[in-house]
C-alpha cells in the first residue's frame, strides 16, 4: 500500500512496426482551422514552451532542468523533429520525433495543451506525427528507412491517452507499474486550470 509520498503510475510501451498499422483519424475540415507544421528551425525556446503549456498539468518535469545548450544540441541532431498543431494561428499541441539507430523513431513526446483537449485534434495529430516518423527518411536521406515506430505513455498522462494510442493502431509491447514520488504538477502558473481556481 502507498503512502502519501508516493503513487503507483502504470507504464504502457506501444510501437507500429509497419505503416500499414497506422489507422489515421478523421482529417478536421477546413472551417476549423487545424493545421499541422514542422517545426523546422531548430528553437529551443519554442520547444520549451510546448513542453511546459503541454505538460505543465500531467507532471512532465524532466526536462525543466535543462539549459538551452542541451535543449539546442538535442533539436539540432538530424532527424529530430517537431510537428506542431495550430488552430487559427495559435499553437495547440505538438509531437516531437526522436530518430534511433537501427531505423526505430520514437515519439518522445505528443499531447495537447489543456484547453485544446477534448475537440478531436488529438486524433489528428497524432496521426500526422506518427506518419512522419514513418518517412522521417525521405527529408534526412542520412537516416535508414523507418522499421519502428514506438512511444510510451503512463497513467499519469490521462484517461484517453492509452486509448488514443491504440485507436491509431499502436500495440503495447511491455507494461510496468512503479511507485514514484508523487511531485506536484509544475505548472505553467498557480490558478491556470479550472480545477486549481474553483
């Protein structure tokens, strides 16, 4: 039994191991304003801030830590990539691609921030990144073809998350459950969720 310092957190690793297991969602129309684009320019700032508005409730901390030297030389390797969805100009959520040897890319990171949650570009989303990890080759010729692609998701990402992934036809391969400190979530600010300011 857990005490008050800890929390049981359940681990799901999931991966494709062809594109033919992606199973898209629906494309938003044109009214909605979705777009989905590369991040091309390698700009640790911008990431840092998709990183803490997308993870700032879902206790993503371990990279908070980071200097801009390691956030630069990280989004400077080849074949990293990240895929931002915008809605009417205004960023909604991202993927980031992490190449790997041996042709395997992971999806380090994928989510929404909070208020764009809960409208269908999840889906979207992750269908597109998910389709760029399978070509990541044809814009970095230096890379080998995809083989795999794989991600990892925990309980602690929220009650879709899983389900999302395996909607897209992700399978999971390996489950782990831990205890881990429980931290508080590290923002973006005191109050930002409804939830903090009722």
């Amino acid at each position: 039994m857990s005490d008050s310092t800890t929390t049981t957190v359940t681990t799901w690793s999931l991966e494709q191991t062809s594109p033919t297991d992606l199973v898209p969602a629906r494309v938003p129309d044109a009214s909605s304003g979705i777009r989905i684009e590369r991040a091309a320019v390698p700009c640790p700032e911008f990431s840092r801030f998709l990183y803490t508005a997308v993870g700032g409730d879902i206790t993503w901390t371990d990279r908070l830590s980071w200097p801009y030297d390691r956030w630069a030389a990280f989004l400077e390797r080849p074949g990293t990539e990240t895929w931002v969805a915008y809605e009417h100009g205004t960023p909604a959520g991202y993927v980031e691609l992490d190449p790997q040897p041996e042709g395997a890319v992971e999806i380090a990171y994928f989510g929404l921030i909070p208020g764009f949650r809960g409208r269908r570009i999840g889906g979207h989303l992750l269908s597109v990144g998910t389709a760029r990890a399978w070509d990541l080759a044809e814009r970095w010729p230096e890379r080998e073809p995809t083989k795999r692609v794989w991600l990892h998701t925990c309980s602690l990402d929220g009650p879709h998350a899983l389900g999302n992934y395996e909607r897209r036809g992700f399978r999971v391969f390996d489950t782990k459950v831990t205890e881990e400190p429980e931290v508080p979530a590290p923002g973006p600010w005191p109050g930002a969720y409804p939830a903090e300011a009722a």
